[in-house]
C-alpha cells in the first residue's frame, strides 16, 4: 500500500560481478536468481507460505517447488509429465525441506554444467529433444527471473519481507 513502510526490508544484492566468457556470465546470473529466489522462501510463515495471494492460485512454496522440477528437466534429465502439478509442494513437506531440495537440485545441476566446456553441446535427455547447454541456460535464467519477480510480491505480501 502507498506509504506503508515494509516490516523486513532485506538488503538487495547487486547483480553479480562475473567472468568476462559467455559461459561465466550465464551460470553467475543464473546463480545469483537463484540464491534471490531460495532466500524469498527461505523463512516464510507458514500456512501462509503455501497459500494462494493471487486468483490464479500461485503461492510463494508452489513457486520454488515448480523451479526445483524445471532445474531438474533441463539439467538432469527429468522428464516432467504434468507441469501445473509442480507448482503445489506436498502438504508433507516444510519450507525447509522444500530450500533444501531446490539446492541440492542445483548442486547437482551445477556439477553437470561444471563438466560442459562447450555450451552447443546438449546435455543428454531420455526420449526428447536435448536443447543446447547455452540454450538451457538462458531458459533457465529467463524462468528463474520471472519467478523471483513472482516471488518477490508475493513475499511481501505475506509479511512485509523485501528486497533481494
């Protein structure tokens, strides 16, 4: 609301200082929403956390949930058979678990990227088109900014949490 100060105001990070190689710039803008996108879950009350602020019923776990499974199909070969059912973490799991997974998942990612020197090579898919590493990476930018930004009003609408 005009002129209410937010309760939690973060320090925003700046964007991250890279490599001057293409693959350099990529994988430290990817990171860098990341780590944004991690930290705007990380913390969140629940119920709150997993209840819809919007008509279309996206919630601030849905959202890292929904990434953790996109990081999983671009760059460990997931193959992901229903996209809207990635955006509900299961009632089973807590926020902290939900961070964890995302992290583990892209410590994982980022070993297989580690071993990609070539970012036109595919990186292997079971029964579908691979598309090229670079490729895969700026999706995976482009998705992860979108969904911070997502993330980023839907926190602040939970508990007055902003910035990166």
């Amino acid at each position: 609301m005009p002129g209410t100060k937010p309760r939690n105001r973060r320090r925003d990070a700046p964007p991250p200082r890279t490599g001057s190689s293409e693959s350099e710039t990529l994988r430290g803008f990817l990171d860098y929403l990341r780590t944004s996108i991690a930290a705007k879950v990380d913390g969140a009350p629940e119920p709150q956390v997993r209840t819809a602020a919007v008509p279309s019923g996206t919630n601030l776990l849905g959202l890292l949930e929904h990434l953790t499974h996109v990081e999983r199909s671009m760059f460990l070969g997931d193959n992901v058979t229903d996209w809207q059912a990635t955006f509900e973490a299961s009632p089973a799991d807590t926020v902290a678990d939900v961070v964890a997974r995302y992290r583990e998942t892209v410590r994982r990612a980022n070993e297989i990227l580690d071993n990609c020197t070539d970012l036109a090579v595919s990186i292997p898919r079971a029964g579908r088109p691979a598309p090229s590493v670079r490729w895969a990476l700026t999706h995976m930018i482009e998705e992860t900014g979108r969904h911070a930004g997502h993330a980023d009003i839907l926190r602040e609408l939970i508990d007055g949490t902003t910035g990166r």
